[in-house]
C-alpha cells in the first residue's frame, strides 16, 4: 500500500489489509505493507486522526512506522497498490524491470467510482477519514478475495 507520506492512506489500507486476513486466518499466507513515496515523515507513526477512526471500526495502526518505498518492495511484494495517480506514476517511474505489472491503483479493487482515495485532510471534522476508510474497506474486502484465489490450494481447499 502506497501514498504520498505513508501515514494516512497507505498505513489505513494497511490496516484495514491486515485485520481482513486476520479474521480470515490468512496471516501465515499474506505479508501487508504499506510506504510512502516520499521521505516526509519517516519514521513517524500514522496521523493521530487516522489511528481515531480506524480504531472506531475496529483496526489498529498505532504499531505502523512510516517508511519509503524502496526498490526490495517490488521484489518482495506481489502487489504494489497506489492510492492515487500520483503515486502510481511515481511508482511505475521508480519500478525495477519487470515489475510494473505489480503496480497498480488500490481503488482497481472497488466498485466505486472514484480513482483515487482522496487526501483525508480536506473536509471538515475529520470526515475525510470516515471517506478514506469507506474507500479502502471496499477495496481490501475485494483484494482479499483475489488474494485467496491466488494462494495455492485454493482450488482444492474450496
């Protein structure tokens, strides 16, 4: 999962990832991430506003440390998901050969309409968070699903 400074978006999808295959007994099987393409705020925690909702629904980011991504990640990961355009122009610019096929928009994983889950500071007390989880829970619930698809023995298993 990938955003401007890894400490709203990316670490709410992040987490938002993480409890879904959890509750799904996946963990052993699927590695969640999520990094910044820019070195703004590494090191810190995730905005205290984005630890508030996604605790009101049940998920934890408060053990996240914002980070960059690196060229490890696109080696490491099998999905590298950007949050917006932005990111994932940056992203395809910064892949290593044969990985850009990795790199994709988080929000390719929803039924909404919209591209891009949006920068959560514009909005009024604090709803562009509520909006930036409504986004990504959709999103990760359907990932997930194309996750599992993929894990081997899926076929057999159901």
């Amino acid at each position: 999962m990938v955003c401007l400074g890894n400490i709203c978006r990316s670490p709410t999808a992040h987490g938002v990832l993480e409890k879904l295959i959890q509750n799904k007994g996946l963990s052993e099987s699927i590695e969640v991430d999520s990094a910044g393409t820019s070195r703004y705020h590494l090191g810190d925690h995730p905005d205290p506003r984005s630890i508030v909702a996604a605790q009101r629904r049940g998920y934890s980011l408060q053990e996240q440390i914002a980070r960059q991504v690196t060229a490890n990640d696109f080696n490491d990961f099998d999905y590298v998901l950007a949050m917006d355009a932005d990111n994932l122009h940056h992203l395809e610019n910064v892949a290593p050969r044969g990985c850009k096929a990795k790199v994709q928009l988080l929000l390719d994983y929803s039924t909404s309409e919209t591209e891009s889950v949006p920068d959560p500071y514009f909005g009024s007390d604090g709803q562009g968070f509520e909006r930036v989880l409504d986004l990504v829970e959709g999103a990760c619930r359907r990932l997930l699903e194309q996750l599992e698809r993929e894990l081997p023995n899926a076929e057999t298993e159901q």
